[in-house]
C-alpha cells in the first residue's frame, strides 16, 4: 500500500509569515495526526482526527496554528503568523482500525522541516 | 495525561548488547510502541506491546510489563547502523492516542 504523503518536504519562512503543510494518509485510514518534532525532543502530538472530526487538539497553539481534514480523507496545518521557536519537523501519521496492518495501522510520513529565521 | 520516561542518551560497542528501558504512567493502556528514528528521518516502527512479556523480532526484542508500568527494548549483535534515536511510545483510550516520550539517543562505537 501507498505510504503517508506529506509536502513540502523542507520550507523556509521568515518570522511572522505564514505557512502551510499538506498530508494524505493511507487509503482508508480514518485517524490522522499531526506532530510537531523540535531538535533532540520526541514527537509531541498537535492534533488528532478521527475522519474529519477533531479528537484531541489540546497542545495545538490555537492563536496561531490551524488545521483541518478536508472530507475526512487530506489534511492542511497551517501556522500564522510563525515564531521562531515553531522551527520544527512536523510529522503526519495515519492509523486504521486497531490491530490492522504490520505497523498495527500507524504509518508515519517523511514529515515537512520547517525552518523560520 | 501521560508520563513517559526514558534515559536521554546511551552508548555501547558494537557486537554487544543494550537494553533501553522505558516507565510510564498513564490511564486506559491500550500498547507500547518502540520507534527507531536515524537523525532527519521520520520514525520507523520496530515493535508493538499489548500483553505482558517478550516479543522477539530478529535482533530486537521488546518487552512489557503493564502492571509496572515498564518496557524496555533490547538490542543484541550491535552494528554501527543501529546509532539513532529510540522512541517509547504508548497509545491509550478508544480513539488511540500516541503519545512520545523524548527519546534515548544510542550511539554505538567501535
């Protein structure tokens, strides 16, 4: 089966502009997370959805960080207006049923390095 | 919420052993996933807990002990590309969480 897409795959802002990721998960995948990865930290969760309804979104910065999942299948991150503090790796995940596939249905993409200056 | 706790860094010879142990707290375990992650790469799956005991892949082993809240993650016959991070991480509730600790950095040496 086809992996997690995620572009771009490296984007360089200047601080206080704004930016936007793009995921597709895995045909049929109906949980999709997105991860924002600092240097040297473990991938913290940003936001969870189960379709296109939110499950958890309670460490996503709300006054500058967006996202949604168009139709329950792609799904945009958006940051406005970036810190410098947001330089980061986000990593897109999608899961399917439990216990489904050799990863048990959780299947990360390559992930988006986003460098503010 | 979730705590997950694993050593920041290790280091051990290549051909040998290294165990990376992993403690968590947290309500409505649902498994314990370890991820190898080489720096500037995505994670990679290596292993998946859900009951108790030990799990052998090859020259992983992964092990879990859910009432003490406690993992660890073998790695035998060491190789110089085995030098990455070591991700623990832990999935609860019905909606299937996964929530990271930060990592244990291995670096294997000559």
């Amino acid at each position: 089966e086809a992996g997690v897409a995620q572009s771009p795959r490296y984007k360089i802002i200047e601080k206080r502009q704004s930016v936007a990721f793009w995921c597709n998960p895995i045909s049929g995948h109906a949980t999709l997370y997105w991860y924002q990865q600092i240097l040297g930290q473990g991938p913290k969760l940003l936001i969870q959805f189960q379709n296109n309804g939110v499950v958890d979104d309670s460490q996503l910065p709300k006054d500058r960080f967006s996202a949604e999942r168009l139709k329950g299948v792609d799904s945009t991150l958006k940051i406005q207006p970036a810190k410098l503090e947001d330089s980061a790796v986000y990593l897109c995940a999608s899961s399917g049923l439990q216990g489904g596939g050799a990863n048990y249905g959780y299947t990360f993409g390559s992930g988006t390095r986003l460098t503010v200056v | 919420g979730q705590n997950i706790d694993q050593p920041t860094e290790m280091t051990a010879t290549e051909g040998a052993i290294v165990q990376i142990n992993c403690t968590y707290q947290t309500s409505g375990f649902n498994g314990l996933f370890w991820y190898q992650q080489h720096a500037g790469e995505a994670p990679t799956f290596l292993s998946y807990n859900v009951l108790d005991g030990l799990e052998e892949k090859g020259r992983f082993s992964s092990f879990l002990s859910r009432s003490k809240g406690y993992s660890y993650l073998l790695l035998k016959e060491l190789q110089m590309k085995d030098s990455a991070s070591y991700l623990c991480a832990v999935r609860v509730g019905g909606y299937q969480k996964v929530t990271f600790g930060t990592g244990t950095k291995l670096q294997v040496i000559p």
